[in-house]
C-alpha cells in the first residue's frame, strides 16, 4: 500500500509524537481505535483502515479493563500489510479520559472515550430537563480536564426554548450552551468550532434525546441507525450499541457513545470542586468548620439558600455527589489494599518456594 494518510487528520499531535518516540525504533506504527468489537479492533492508521486482533501479551496481562485499548485510545501496532491487519503491542498513555463506575455493584472504571478535547452533554427540550443528571456529566468532565458543552435538542418540539436556556445558562454559567435542532439541522453549523485543530469529540446523553441523529446531521449521511421517538415522550430504543469513532467532513473527530442507564462517579472530587466552586466558597464561609448545614448557627450555605442565592434542589445534589465519591473513594483504597495483600503474598509463596529448591 503506497498511499500515506495523514495521522493529524486522526488527532496526532506532538503529546502522541513524544509518547510515540521509543516505540519508533522497532519499526512499529501508530494507530487510532475507532471501534472494539468482542474479538477485535477497528483502527485508523497512516496505512488507512486496519483490522487488529486481541492478541499477544498485552490483552494476556491486563487485570482491569481499563488497562486495555478504548475507543480514542492511540496504540503501537506491528502491521502486517499482507494480510491486511495488525496486532496492537502497546497503548500510549492517554492525554485524557471520559470515564465512570462500571454498572453494577463492581469497583471497576469503564473509559467511555480516550482522548477527548470535548464532551457534548445533550439534553432534550420536549420533556422536563434534568439538571441534575447533567450537573453528573459535568462533574465527569471536568474531572477529566474534558471541556464540557451542553447541547439542548429537539429545538423543533419545544415552546418554551428561551426559557429554558435561561435556566441552563445560569445553572451552569460559563459553560458553552447551544440549542439544536437535528432533524431541522438548526444550530448544527455553530457547533463545528469545537471541532477546530482535529479535536475530537464525544457526544453523550440519556436513550432517546438525539445523539445519533446529531451525528448523521454532522455527518451528512445515515452512520448510525435511527430509533422513531415519540413526540412527548425521550423513552424510544438507544440505537447505538458501541462507541464509534468517526472522522467528520471539514475536519476533527466525533465518537458516539451508548444511551448511559446508571451515571456513577469514578473519580471525580476535583469535578466537583470546578463544577460546585460557589457551594464551597460558601461552606468556608461558615462558622464552624464541621458545620453540617443542617440547622447550625452561622452556617452560610443555609444563609444563601434563605436569602434565594444558592437554589435548595443544587445544594442537595453537590451532598449527594460528595457522598458517592467519598463512598467509591473508600471502596477504591480497600480494593488497593487487598491487592497489595495478594502480591505480597504472591512473593512471600515464591520466597518460600525458592528457599525449598536451594535446601535440596
């Protein structure tokens, strides 16, 4: 194959060009994860678009899944242009993540999308909006020094727009907020700034408020297979099953991700400090430092909620979102403490081992 692609087309950059550097030597190549399947890759490589199974030691020796390629992920490849597919060696170490807590009672991170400048945070106009669900992806992003941006959808089936764009604005002022309209294709064209420079970015949400319909409006053509929803009512099929890396005409990158049914936390202390800043300005600001803003004397956040500064219903997300990160944060130390304990042991049963063979 003679034709060369270009990888910044991909999002290379000189932080991947570094990383890169001691792979090089080896004559291995870079590439890009586009998609995972159950048995292997889709990828984007200067070579154009390659085939990589889960083989080799790599896939062998991971204990965590977060340990293995994701969708975004840039990886080292030994290609083999004869049979026209190639076995990924390595991942290179992510500039950034979007992650969460895998579903379901396991302590275990799931990386939604690597490599991600942006994150847009669709929410959909013809139902009731969930401020709450959106301050979770916020604090997400912003844990993961991912810039946020906040997609209000279904322009076309609202009344009330500006209304409601008042309300996100202010609830979440600074932070980009655009109003869309997929289907009518109004609003669309704003959005292409954010993909300036080959940026990439990922596009999530509940089941139903657009996401895959924004993306066949970006991409001018039927990628992802579209769901009939109901005029009222955001309850219509999720159609995308696996996230997707896509390369978007005019430049930059955009990944689709599956409707998400439980949004937990992995990290997140300092997203919540970006995203609830006010809050804890205002918990400084008490009269005593173990105020528990309940009924305590000089307690300005109970001040600022009487006063109408601070609305009730965001207090009591910012206790509730702290309270599940200090929960997985304890679970996180006690899952590293018991694999400290397996590893000692693991040396202390060699140890011993070894010693049986030397007295023989």
């Amino acid at each position: 194959m003679n034709k060369k692609y270009d990888l910044k087309n991909f999002g290379w950059n000189d932080f991947f060009e570094a990383e890169f550097a001691e792979f090089a030597k080896d004559e291995q190549c870079p590439a890009r994860v586009a998609v995972e399947h159950r048995n292997n890759y889709e990828l984007y490589s200067e070579f154009g678009d390659l085939i990589a199974e889960k083989s080799g030691k790599l896939f062998y020796d991971a204990e965590d899944t977060n340990l293995l390629p994701a969708v975004g992920d840039w990886v080292v490849i030994k290609h083999m242009p004869a049979e026209k597919k190639a076995f990924i060696t390595a991942i290179l170490p992510r500039k950034t993540k979007f992650s969460r807590k895998k579903a379901g009672s396991t302590t275990e991170e799931q990386i939604v999308a690597a490599n991600v400048d942006t994150v847009f945070i669709m929410s959909s106009l013809n139902q009731d909006l969930n401020l709450r669900r959106i301050e979770r992806y916020m604090a997400m992003a912003w844990d993961n020094d991912v810039k946020p941006v906040v997609l209000l959808s279904k322009a076309d089936l609202c009344e009330d727009i500006y209304a409601k764009l008042v309300v996100v604005q202010e609830a979440f002022a600074g932070t980009d907020v655009h109003i869309i309209s997929a289907q009518k294709k109004a609003g669309i064209d704003e959005l292409l700034q954010h993909f300036e420079g080959n940026k990439t970015i990922a596009v999530i949400g509940s089941s139903g408020v657009g996401k895959s319909t924004l993306i066949n409006s970006m991409l001018d053509w039927e990628k992802m297979d579209v769901s009939d929803i109901g005029l009222y009512k955001d309850k219509g099929r999720h159609t995308t099953t696996h996230r997707e890396l896509t390369l978007v005409p005019g430049g930059g990158l955009i990944i689709d991700t599956p409707g998400m049914r439980e949004i937990q936390l992995w990290e997140g202390a300092e997203g919540l400090s970006e995203l609830f800043e006010d809050i804890e300005k205002l918990i400084v600001e008490c009269k005593f430092s173990d105020c528990k803003h309940e009924s305590e004397p000089g307690c300005a956040v109970k001040g600022a909620i009487h006063r109408g500064e601070l609305d009730e219903g965001r207090f009591k997300s910012y206790k509730k979102l702290l309270s599940e990160v200090s929960y997985f944060e304890r679970k996180q130390d006690k899952k590293a403490q018991i694999e400290e304990k397996k590893k000692w042991k693991k040396i202390s049963q060699l140890g011993k081992q070894i010693g049986k063979e030397k007295r023989k």
